[in-house]
C-alpha cells in the first residue's frame, strides 16, 4: 500500500495492476526495474523490498512478477528518504506520507465545493438578473395646497 495523493490513500489495489498502459501519464507509467529505481532513488534494492513490506511503495508488476517502479515510485521513494534521514522511522514515514494524502485528498475536496459553490452563487445572480422588471422612472407632481392625507 503507497500513498499517492491522486489515489485518495492507499495506492490502487485495483484488477488492472500495470501502470504502463499507452494512455498512462509518464509519471505512472511503470517502466524501472528494482536496481534502476534503487539508483535513482539513491538507495539499496533490498530497501526497496523493505519499504514494499512495510507498504510505503507499491511498484506494478510484470506477468512473470517482477517489480517495475514509474516516476512517481521513484519521487515516493526521494520522500521516503528524506524522511528517514529527518529522524523519522518507518512507521513515522507511512504515518507521514497517509497524512499528507489525506491532505491533499481533502484540499481536493475543498477546491470542489468552493467551485461548486461559486457555480451555484453564478446561478441564482442570473436568476434574479432574469427575474428583474425594468422600471420606468417616473414624475409625481405634487399642487400646493392639494395634499391627500387620510387622518
């Protein structure tokens, strides 16, 4: 299980695990095998295993089974590091990385309402603009001394 903000949490435990399709997005496009991703990310591959264990990462995999990590693996992988080398331990880093997709999840959320909010004010100013009859302007003449008040 990773946690990619784009995924709502836990990474995409879905029947279609290969992230290389021809529509996919470079970033998630799974084409590193272990020993490149361990190099690009600047660690050992038997780190990788550990953090897959651990569910930081969830690399594709092959129909023989072996790992293969896209761009965006790579860039959880930098974060990973770097919050290791801050002092956190790895609990504290998977603990880190569902908070900060849970941030994101929610900053998502937040942008959506705000949208939908700002659509549904658009809407009602139409309505109203549409509702709206012209007035004509118009003068009352008032004669001294003709004043119509009801006692």
């Amino acid at each position: 299980m990773s946690f990619r903000p784009d995924s709502g949490g836990a990474g995409g435990g879905g029947a279609d695990r290969s992230r290389s399709g021809s529509g996919a997005n470079s970033s998630t496009r799974a084409v590193y095998v272990i020993s490149v991703a361990a190099e690009l990310a600047g660690v050992h591959p038997q780190t990788l295993r550990v953090y897959e264990r651990r569910g930081l990462v969830d690399p594709s995999r092959t129909g023989g089974g072996n790992r293969r990590y896209s761009q965006r693996d790579i860039e959880q992988l930098r974060r990973i590091q770097d919050l290791t080398a801050a002092g956190l331990n790895l609990e504290g880093v998977r603990r880190v990385l569902e908070l900060e997709a849970d941030v994101a999840r929610l900053q998502a959320e937040v942008a959506r309402v705000r949208a939908e909010a700002q659509d549904a004010l658009e809407r009602t100013h139409r309505h109203y603009r549409r509702d709206l009859v012209p007035v004509r302007p118009s003068v009352v003449v008032a004669r001294p001394g003709t004043s119509r008040r009801r006692s």
